[in-house]
C-alpha cells in the first residue's frame, strides 16, 4: 500500500477543489509514492498526536485541520507547527489534511452531525454556485448509446437521487473531410449528412477533464464536437453547513440538553429561548457563524454551530436559537467518519483513532 492509495479514497470522498481558497487539505508532509502500512486518524495535528503515530507505528496522519495553513518560512522548532512537521519528517510519517472539502460534500462533516442528532430530510444549508456545467455533445444514432454510457461512468448526469440524466434530441450533422482526414464515415471531399443524437448532460466542473476524455474515447468520429456551458444553478449535493428535521419536536430545553449529551459539550453557549418547538434544525461543524441569516431565512428554529464572537449572537433576531457548541466538539465525530470510509474502502489496511484529545479550550 501507498499513501497514495490512501489519498484516491479520501479525494474520491472529498475532492480537494471542493475546499476553499483560504484553505490548505491535501499532502502536507511526506511523498504520496512512500510505503504505508497503518494510518493514525485525528482531528488536529499537535507533537503529542505525532508521538502517537510513532509509538503505534503508523506512518501516515490523516487529520481533519492542516498542521500548516499560511506560508511556513523555516522550520526551526520556535512553535508546535514547527515542532510537529520536524517531528513527522525525521520519523517519515506523512501528514494528510482533509478540512473544508469535507465539510462540503453532503455526506461528510456536516452529514455526520446531522446523523448523530438523529436529522431525517437534510439538505445542504448553502449549497455551492458556478460548480455545475452543461455538456452538449452529437454522437451518430449508432453509437449515441455508447457514448452516453462512458461519460455517465465518468461521473456526468447526476442530479439528486437520479443518475444517468440527459435530454437526448435528433437531428442531421453535416460534414465534409479534406484530404487529411481518416473519417468514420462518409468520402473525403464529398458534404456528407449523418443521422446524430443530441445528447445534453450535467457535468461537475470538477471532473470536467475526465468527463471529456471519456467523451472523447467513446466517441467514433475523428473530431468530436462538443460544447460545455456554465451553468448558475445551485449544487444541492455540495456546499456548507446541513438543515433537517427531528423526527418529533422537542423542547428548546430539553433538545439543548440532548445536544450537551451527544457532543460531551462543557458549555453551550445559546441566545434566548423563544418557547416554541423545535423541529428544524441548521448547523455547520466548526465556525458557522457566517450561515445563521441563510439558517433563518429557511426557517430553522436552531443553528448550531460554533466559535460565534460576541456581537454573532445579536443575530438570531429572535427569530431562532443559536447554540455555539464549541469548535472541537462540534467536529470530533469526524475521525470516525475517516475511519468508516476507509475502513470500508480498504479493509486489509490498519486504520488506528488517536487517543489524544486535541481541543485546545478546557471548561470548569
């Protein structure tokens, strides 16, 4: 096994251009060509999480936040980031971060709160724009099947609970080749008129490159013509934070108190209680405080989230309640996300939970 085997799975989960541009997922330290036998699973890196690597013998930590997210100058061992890549790199134990693209796929860090809260409809909060492209391709009526079939297996036609989608239309191509040309059908220099199938799918921008090359084999023509389109709609598989429902409706009181429960939360921080039931809920792991506006205006009685500042809370405008749960706590169930997949994925492969508890913030 190779790191980057590891890596195929977490980026086929979380592909890294769904992380944001302040962000820095990915290899961090180490060569994805390097042997791996066993990975240590954690939501920060700290020396204490590296020594555990070293003393159970993984070679590989894949953590939720980047040891390292603006530009490093030198490596001299003046703080814990210094300390902790030096650290890894004389033991050669690679460091791989998996943040902000998992928090945006419908299924990862926010889907996995929303499973520990026990929410049934979840929808993304702020679903992604200008993430989606049109393909519009003609392929002869022979081979329209075909065509169809390779680049849906590229990841093209998926809409929601629906996969394979297109709107198919007939119609004539015309064309003539030179003397240059090896066509697939039709006499060199002579106009000739083909029965084609207008084939019009969805593509996600970011597997435009494979999409297109799938197009491209599949396809019986010498030049295949083809147009991609920016679309603006919304991408409701991909964006930030997740709102559901509760089953029942609860009380504000005793629904805060579930949540302490489930998230071994030393505090939660909430705004006023309106004394109504709660039965939709928005949250984002970490800090969400940026999402409580898109949380009201689609009607949550509860944002839950965490690390608001001071002046944050005067937004929920008694309109909704927010619960500030704490960064950590909000997010520590993404380790066994981590070690679901892959456990699932690559079962020979040793995947260990750090023990160290990473949460910088104690409470009395």
């Amino acid at each position: 096994m190779q790191v980057k085997d590891i890596i195929k799975e977490l980026e086929l989960f979380a592909p890294p251009s769904f992380q944001e541009s302040y962000d820095n997922a990915g290899l961090i330290v180490g060569n994805s060509n390097d042997a791996v036998s066993a990975a240590l699973i954690s939501l920060d890196i700290t020396e204490e999480v590296v020594q555990e690597a070293i003393d159970r013998k993984c070679d590989l930590i894949i953590s939720h936040h980047p040891i390292i997210m603006g530009g490093i100058k030198r490596l001299n061992g003046n703080n814990y980031v210094e300390r902790s890549v030096i650290k890894a790199i004389k033991n050669n134990i690679a460091i791989y971060a998996c943040h902000t693209n998992a928090d945006s796929v419908k299924t990862g860090v926010n889907g996995m709160i929303s499973k520990k809260i026990g929410l049934q409809n979840c929808k993304i909060l702020d679903p992604k724009k200008n993430s989606l492209l049109k393909l519009v391709t003609y392929a002869p009526k022979a081979n329209a099947d075909a065509v169809r079939d390779a680049i849906f297996s590229a990841g093209a036609g998926n809409i929601g609970n629906y996969d394979s989608c297109s709107f198919n239309t007939e119609g004539t191509g015309t064309f003539k080749a030179n003397a240059d040309a090896n066509p697939h059908v039709g006499n060199l220099g002579e106009l000739h008129q083909e029965e084609e199938i207008r084939i019009e799918t969805v593509v996600p921008a970011y597997l435009k490159n494979k999409v297109v090359s799938a197009l491209l084999k599949s396809h019986p023509y010498e030049e295949v013509a083809f147009d991609l389109f920016p679309l603006e709609n919304v991408w409701n598989e991909v964006g930030s934070g997740m709102i559901g429902e509760l089953p029942e409706d609860e009380s504000e009181l005793d629904f805060l108190k579930r949540i302490k429960k489930i998230f071994n939360v030393g505090c939660i921080k909430y705004t006023s209680l309106l004394n109504k039931p709660v039965k939709k809920v928005a949250l984002c792991g970490g800090a969400g405080s940026f999402l409580v506006n898109k949380a009201k205006a689609l009607g949550a009685d509860v944002f839950i989230s965490g690390d608001f500042k001071y002046h944050q809370y005067f937004d929920a405008e008694n309109q909704l309640v927010i619960a500030d749960i704490g960064h950590f706590e909000s997010e520590q169930f993404t380790k066994e996300l981590f070690y679901e997949l892959l456990t699932k994925k690559i079962p020979n492969f040793a995947v260990c939970l750090s023990n160290v508890n990473t949460n910088p913030i104690k409470y009395l």
